[in-house]
C-alpha cells in the first residue's frame, strides 16, 4: 500500500527515528548545549545533513509521483481520442450476387471488395460470403444464412450493392434475389444504400466533416 504524499514530512517529526540516527550522526557539544542541556530528541541538534538528505528524498519523491501521475492521466486521455477515432468509421454491408452465376468467383469478387475498402481506410466493410468457406465446412440450410443476415443487417450503418464481375474471364452477373432483398431492408430501416464505391466514399467523406 502506497503512504501519503505527506509521510515524509511524517518522519522529519518522529522522535524515535531521529533517536536511533543519532549513532549515525553524532551530537556536536555545541549543539548538545542549546536551551541549556542535551538535545536528544530535538531535531536540531541533528546534524544538518540528515535533515537537508530528508527533505531531498521528500521533493524528488513527490516529483516522481507527480509525474508519473501526469503520464498516466495523459496516456489514458489519449486512448478514448484513438478508439472514438476508430469508431467513427461506418461499417458497410457488402451485398452481390451469389447464388447465381459461380459461387466461387462471385465470393472472390466479394472479398476483393472488401480488401480494398479495408485497405482504403475510410469504411469498416463486411463481407457476408465469408459464410462460404464456413459452409464448406460446416454446411447449413440455405435460409440459415438469410436469417443471420437480416438479423445482422439492423447493426449496419449502410449498404453496397453491387454486380459481381471478374474481367479476366469476362464474367460478370448482377441478378440477385438475395441481395435485392437486403436492399429493401436497408431502405425499410432508413439506411443509406449506395451502387457504386466511389458513391460511398464520398458519403464516408462528407460524414466526417
């Protein structure tokens, strides 16, 4: 248990300390002589360094408490500045199509959208095809996954809706019940929904300001 910032001073004042330090720092006979006899417990017939070495170790004492206790209130007011920071980032539910056309491409471009608005910093993105690589392992009825999407739709603060594309074999399909669905939640909740990344960033920019 820490002591009072003052207990320092405490000591300056203890008797008993001062008695057993006087084999340390013996008594002058001029100073044995003040007001007339010994002064055994006074505490100026202490030899003057004693008291000047306990006053140091007060101040320096008390120096590093307080700027320690400076640090520590500057760090933890730096933190809630960097976690509101990251939290005033929208988070965007990424819907394209899936069922339809080649599941395997359709989630790939999924997930190359999500790396780059991750990587573009201005958005929170979430990908919900993840869900294929979780169903290749642990498959679930398909209406398992619409359930646990609209149920997490509500904590989303908007939605991407886009064509599933993949140029290098000159693929591309837009239809999607699925998506168009979650669309219509987004638009039933009051939240924006945007067909292109460009749209969104400059939403995500405007809604900083």
């Amino acid at each position: 248990m820490r002591q009072p910032l003052d207990a320092p001073y405490a000591l300056l004042l203890n008797t008993d300390m001062l008695s057993q330090t006087k084999s340390h720092f013996p008594v002058t006979r001029a100073n044995s002589k003040i007001r007339g006899g010994p002064a055994k417990h006074s505490i100026r017939a202490i030899h003057p360094f004693l008291c000047v070495s306990v006053v140091a170790a007060t101040v320096v004492g008390c120096t590093h408490i307080s700027t320690h206790q400076t640090a520590s209130r500057v760090k933890s007011s730096q933190q809630p500045m960097e976690m509101r920071a990251i939290s005033t980032k929208p988070v965007i539910y990424i819907a394209s199509p899936y069922t339809k056309g080649d599941p395997a491409i359709n989630t790939h471009f999924q997930c190359q959208v999500f790396d780059r608005l991750l990587t573009d910093g201005l958005v929170w993105p979430v990908a919900p095809l993840w869900s294929h690589f979780q169903h290749a392992l642990f498959p679930r009825r398909y209406q398992d996954w619409v359930a646990y999407d609209f149920a997490m739709i509500q904590r989303y603060d908007a939605c991407l809706r886009l064509n599933s594309e993949y140029p290098e074999l000159g693929y591309s399909e837009s239809t999607s019940s699925g998506a168009d669905r979650e669309v219509a939640e987004f638009q039933r909740l009051g939240k924006p929904v945007f067909y292109s990344i460009e749209e969104l960033y400059n939403w995500a920019r405007a809604r900083k300001r």
